[in-house]
C-alpha cells in the first residue's frame, strides 16, 4: 500500500496541470493515466484540431495571395503528408509537455493503468501496461481528509 498527499486520476489537460502544481507546491503527488498521457486535448481535440484549422488557413491565403499581386501556381493539398504532419506536431507535444518523464523530473509518480475507488481513501490502480510489477493490482490511500466544495459549490447544483 502507498500513501500520497494527492492522486490525480487521468493524465488529459486537467489532470497534467493538477499533478504539475501539486508536485511544485510540495504535495507527494501520483497521477494515474489508463491510456496515453495528454488526453483529448493532444490526441483527439486541441491539437490536431488547430494544426489543422492552421493548414487551412495557409492553404486559403495561398489561394487569396494573387489578390494582394502575388502569384503562386496551383495549390493542392496532400491529406496523407498532413496528417503526417500532424501527428509530428502531437508527438512534440507529447514528449515536450505530457510524457511520463516530464512529470517524473517534477516529482510526479505517473503510474500506467485504470483507477478506481476502493473506498474514499483508497484508490485501486489495474496495470494497463506491463511494469516491473508485472500484471495486477496497487492501491495506493491518500491519508488526509479530503477537502470539502465551498459551501456555495455544494449548493449550486454543479
Ligand atoms: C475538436 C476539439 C477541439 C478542442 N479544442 C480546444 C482548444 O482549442 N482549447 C481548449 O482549451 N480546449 C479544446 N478542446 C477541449 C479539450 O480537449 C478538453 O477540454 C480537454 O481535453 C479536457 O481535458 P480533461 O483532462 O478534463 O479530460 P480528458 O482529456 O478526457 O482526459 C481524461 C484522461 O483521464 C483518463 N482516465 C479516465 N478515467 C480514468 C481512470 N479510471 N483511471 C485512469 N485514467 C483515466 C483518460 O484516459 C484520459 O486520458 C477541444 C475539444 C475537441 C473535441
């Protein structure tokens, strides 16, 4: 059994920046991530979606260009180099900015598998990658008391 100050659960934007800021602030941090780090943001939605959008872009100001006396001979564009492309600029991202190893030189234990609650203290972590443990299950308790919403939260409805 470990004991953390904070678990995070999912490496995605939100959970990359929780397990950041609590490591910094000097909270024995772990983050759990069952798939890749980086979540939606870096696989699915800000990422490629902007490469994307900035390819467009290019490629319609190319096609404008002869308004502004520039002459640029035919635009076309090659999907499979695009998104090749893309995937280059996901990987950058990755390994600059959500790798496992980025997290582990800022303190963060970032353990590969799925976590589930045991009981409010207790997390249970299913391996989804193959470690140096092997196949199986690591619980990991988070030993303080849980912090309360606000009060207006707990209200609020959300
Ligand atoms: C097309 C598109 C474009 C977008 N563009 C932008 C943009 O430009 N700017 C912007 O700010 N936002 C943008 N977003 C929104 C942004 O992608 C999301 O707000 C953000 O990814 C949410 O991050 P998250 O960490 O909350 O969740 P997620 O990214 O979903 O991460 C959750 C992570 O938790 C993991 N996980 C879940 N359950 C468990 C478990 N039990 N154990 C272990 N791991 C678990 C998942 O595998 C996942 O990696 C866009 C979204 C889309 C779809």
């Amino acid at each position: 059994m470990k004991e953390y100050d904070v678990i995070v659960i999912g490496a995605g934007a939100a959970g990359l920046t929780a397990a950041g800021v609590s490591a910094s602030l000097g909270a024995k941090t772990a983050m759990i991530e069952a798939r890749k780090n980086g979540g939606d943001c870096t696989w699915y939605g800000c990422i490629p979606s902007k490469t994307l959008i900035h390819a467009a872009t290019t490629a319609w100001q190319a096609r404008k260009a002869k308004n502004f006396g520039i002459n640029i001979p035919e635009i076309s564009v090659d999907f499979p180099a695009l998104m090749k492309h893309i995937r280059s600029v996901q990987e950058h991202i990755y390994n600059e900015a959500d790798a496992p190893a980025v997290y582990e030189r800022m303190g963060v234990e970032v353990i590969s598998g799925r976590a589930s609650f045991v009981d409010e203290h207790t997390i249970s972590i299913r391996r989804t990658r193959s470690t140096t443990d092997g196949q199986g299950e690591i619980f990991c308790h988070r030993h303080r008391k849980p912090a309360s919403y606000p009060p207006h939260r707990r209200t609020s409805g959300y």
